[in-house]
C-alpha cells in the first residue's frame, strides 16, 4: 500500500524496489507500474474481510491465480478454519492471469504468489532474491481441435499456436527448447498469441486458433470437448533430459521476507499439507469443490483428482534441482539471456531451505 501512494502521489520521483536495495525503476517502468499498483491496492481492499480473529492472526498476503489449484486447495483451507487454527489472516487476491501475480509480488503489493522456477531463477540473475517451494509437477500440454490435421509441431509453421501466459512462461519456454533441437523455430515460424489461460481457452473452442498451450486442468476441460494432445510438456521435459516430471510451479516469496517471518511460513506451509492430505484422501470434499473445478461429470472429476495426487512432488530437493539444472541448461543454450537472464547455470539457490515438508502421504 505504501508503494501505491508513493507512486500515486508523486508520479515524477522513482521509487526503490521493495526486492533490492538501491535499485531504481526507470520513469517509463514506474509509470507503469504505478498503474498496476493502483488496481492491486483496489483489489487489496475488496479482498481484505474483517473476522475477529484478525487483530491477533499474523497477516500473509496471497496472490492467486482463480482457475489455479491452489484455489481448491484454499477452499479446503477455509471450510476447515485451517487458517485461523495456524493463527494466520490470509488476504487473498484473484487474478486470472500468473503475469498479473508476478507483477504484484515484485511491486510489493503481496507476498506469496504461485510460479515457475524458470521465472525465479532469471529474477534471482537479476538481483531480485527470490525463493521456491515446489507445489505441483503437473504441467500443461499442446492441444488441437477435434478434426484437427496437425499431426507434428512443425504443422505448425505459419499457423496460429495460443499461448497461456507470456513470452517467459515455463512450458512455452520449454516447447521452444525442444522444437529448437527438431530444427523448427515456433516462436518465428508459427503465429503466436498470448493471453490469460482462460481467455485462450475460449479463443480455442471458438475455432480461432490452430492449437492451444494450455495449463493442464485447462487441457482436461479440452479432451472433454474433443481436443487432443498433440504433445504434453511432461513429453518435452523427457526429450529436454529430466529424469522425471519436474515441479515447475511453486510457492514463490521474496527470501528476506521469510526469514523474518519464518513462523508464519512453518504454519503457513503445514497448513497446505494438512489440506492436501484432504484432498489426497477425501473423495466428498472433491464432490464440494466440483465447482471450483468446472465439472460435473464424476469421471472427468476423477481425473481432475488422478492427475492433482499424482503430480504432487515427491521427490527430495536434491532430484528436484538435478533435473531443474538439466532444463536450464538447454534453455541457456537456445535462448540466452533474453530468457534466463545473466546465469549460465541454475542457481539452487532457488529453493527455499526452511519450512516442514509439503508433501502428504499419498496412500
């Protein structure tokens, strides 16, 4: 809130960024800025509900993405009281785009956000120390229509591909890696559009695109109208030399900030275990959030559920990074700077040290 008035009051001064110390944002940046923060202090005020327990809870600000699983997750968080039992008041933000989450995070108007690696990575080259707790190793996939004559990526040379995000999303970064070794350069040589993932999801089932990049609980809705899966990015990540499914969405947070709120962090993140381990066990609290999820029908459900359980990490941060390094070094080699920032090589850094461990019993 402070950033906002600063830069709604004084439109013509710079203003330090709340990440690194001494940096300055440009008057072009700032301006810009300034804007967004102005509809992210808007969105603070509607989302902030008083409860009694608000003056004793430890605030933890949260910026989510609607369509995003962990809003399930929160669901049960809330019907449980899990937040208040963790002496925690959650202001929560929606937004229906991850960029608009980033945006928030590195203009401090919150706290935690849900991100890639990819993104953490390139922010930490650039100075902006930020940190990752693995959430989930699902990932999306590229989809085509019904009566679609795509059979290869390379079909889609001077065709229309709708990518969820932006230009430095994880899986679209990933696609390029990859169609790069194939000899196909998709990002010149197909015609490429990005937008909030619901918004491409409608421009795919209006027929104005030839394919789709879509988050994977966006790829599920897809296959029930008849979409199919040209190729999945967990293919990608194999052919790039991972192992197995890395978690590329995380818990992103600014790594100053949890360690001088390290409590609020432990409880925050045992309270993410303790809905997930619902979720992992309950098939009723599935049927109570079919909602949140779009569905109606019991066995598209069902693979909403397969596909949460299975993707949760269940590997050591060790693996986790070995894999990560892998990813990035083909991305380092493809891409560059432009899309890694000045780090030739991961900084594992990246992942958070401190917190207990996320991951339930899946049995």
């Amino acid at each position: 809130m402070y950033l906002e008035i600063m830069a709604k009051n004084n439109p013509g001064a710079a203003y330090r960024h709340p990440l690194r110390s001494g940096a300055l944002l440009s008057p072009i940046k700032q301006a810009w800025a300034a804007g967004v923060l102005r509809v992210l202090a808007s969105s603070l005020a509607l989302a902030a509900v008083p409860n009694s327990h608000a003056a004793a809870d430890e605030q933890l600000r949260l910026a989510v993405q609607k369509t995003g699983t962990f809003a399930w997750e929160l669901a049960i968080i809330r019907e449980q009281g899990f937040d208040k039992k963790a002496g925690l008041d959650l202001n929560v933000m929606e937004f229906a785009s991850p960029e608009a989450a980033k945006i928030a995070l590195l203009g401090g108007a919150t706290d935690v956000i849900l991100s890639d690696w990819l993104w953490v990575a390139r922010q930490r080259s650039l100075g902006n120390h930020l940190v990752f707790v693995p959430h989930s190793a699902a990932i999306g996939a590229v989809m085509i229509p019904p009566n679609s004559q795509i059979s290869t990526l390379t079909d889609l040379a001077g065709r229309k591909i709708a990518v969820a995000g932006g230009p430095l999303d994880k899986s679209w970064l990933l696609l390029q890696a990859y169609a790069h070794r194939e000899g196909f350069d998709i990002a010149k040589q197909a015609k490429v559009i990005f937008g909030a993932p619901a918004l491409l999801q409608q421009t795919a089932l209006d027929g104005e695109a030839d394919a789709i990049l879509n988050y994977w609980n966006f790829c599920l809705a897809l296959e029930g109208r008849g979409f199919r899966r040209l190729i999945g990015i967990d293919e990608v990540e194999k052919h790039l030399g991972a192992k197995e499914p890395v978690a590329m969405v995380g818990f992103v947070f600014a790594e100053n900030f949890a360690k001088t709120h390290t409590p609020a962090f432990d409880r925050f993140f045992t309270m993410v275990s303790e809905a997930r381990r619902i979720l992992v066990q309950s098939q009723s609290e599935w049927e109570k959030i079919a909602g949140l999820v779009g569905v109606k029908d019991e066995q598209q459900l069902e693979r909403y559920r397969d596909t949460y359980v299975n993707s949760l990490p269940n590997r050591t941060i060790g693996e986790e990074a070995a894999d990560a390094r892998v990813l990035y070094g083909s991305l380092v080699r493809i891409g560059g700077s432009e899309v890694t920032g000045a780090a030739k090589e991961l900084d594992e850094e990246i992942y958070f040290k401190g917190g207990p461990e996320l991951v339930p019993n899946k049995n």
